[in-house]
C-alpha cells in the first residue's frame, strides 16, 4: 500500500460530519465560557467572549526578533492587573473584565472591573496580522484594547462585540453546501 492509500475498513470523514462536530464545539465552548464567567458576573451572562491582552502572534511575526518579543510579552507583567487572557462577558445591566488564570482543577476567572452596559461602547475593531484588535472606550476611562483569534472563526467573541454595538462578521456558516 502505498501512503496515498487507505485501508478498506478506514472512513473518510464526509462534510456533514466535520461540520457536526463544528457544531458540538461551538456549542461545547461557549458553555464552558458561560460557566468559567458564572461565578463573577451577578445576572445570568448573556454573550462571554475571549480575549488577549497581548498580539503575541503578531510579535512573533517581526523578522529576526519575534520569538524574543513574544517570550518578553508572554512573561513581562501586564498593566492594569490583567493577565494574558481575560473574559468580557456581559448580562443585561452590565459589562465584565475577568481575567482568566489556570488552576489545577482547570480555568477560573476573577473579577477585574464592572462597568455598566450603557458606559462601554465598541470604538474599533481591526485586522492586527493574525488577531483582530478591539478597542473599548469606557466612559470615565482610558480605552482598552484587547486582542482575539479572527472573528470569523470565534463566534463567541464576534458576538459580543455586536451586543455591544460593533461590526464583527458573522461565524462561518456550519450548514452544509448545497452540491
């Protein structure tokens, strides 16, 4: 047999099954998001999305030095407390910062700030190499911007960002092509 080949008895995965499992993940993932946000938001939340502190892909993009910025990044400690990785989740009166640490037992996310709903808008959302870059205006505050994996592709993040009033696309259609 030559590595072209498969065996008889091995099935190729067809459309319908990879986007299935698609589903399941989408599904999967964005309860284990409401659930890591659970404990600190005080309603129930109604979109969670992940976010980064740090365009660590982008970093590492730059000739010759990436890998050394992106190590710096990853170590170097962040301002305003936050880690690497945080949670904005929203209920129907307020906004939620978390961030976002690994514990034996798994994720867990704490508290970082609460705005309310109406003093956090969306001011931009751009293509930043491999990441797409958000940034907030918080009234009374100075702008935030946090980082996420393309929003086609992070329909959790893609939907907050439209709750709270930006443009984000759609996540990639999960339905099967019609042949």
């Amino acid at each position: 047999m030559t590595p072209f080949e498969t065996p008889d008895d091995v099935k190729e995965q067809s459309e319908r099954d990879r986007l299935e499992i698609a589903r399941r993940y989408r599904e999967q993932h964005g309860l284990e998001l409401r659930e890591l946000a659970r404990p600190e938001v005080a309603g129930e939340a109604l979109e969670v999305g992940e976010f980064s502190t740090v365009p660590i892909e982008a970093l590492a993009a730059v000739p010759f030095l990436g890998a050394f910025l992106a190590l710096a990044a990853r170590v170097r400690p962040s301002r305003r407390g936050l880690g690497r990785n945080v949670l904005l989740a929203l209920d129907h009166d307020a906004v939620y910062l978390l961030s976002v640490r690994p514990e034996p037992e798994g994720r867990k996310a704490s508290l970082v700030s609460r705005w309310p709903r109406s003093a956090v808008r969306v001011a931009s959302v751009e293509p930043r190499f491999m990441r797409e870059a958000l940034t907030l205006e918080i009234e009374g505050g100075e702008p935030l911007t946090l980082y996420a994996s393309s929003l086609r592709t992070n329909p959790w993040a893609a939907a907050l960002i439209r709750a709270l009033g930006g443009d984000a696309p759609a996540p990639l259609d999960l339905q099967p092509r019609a042949d």
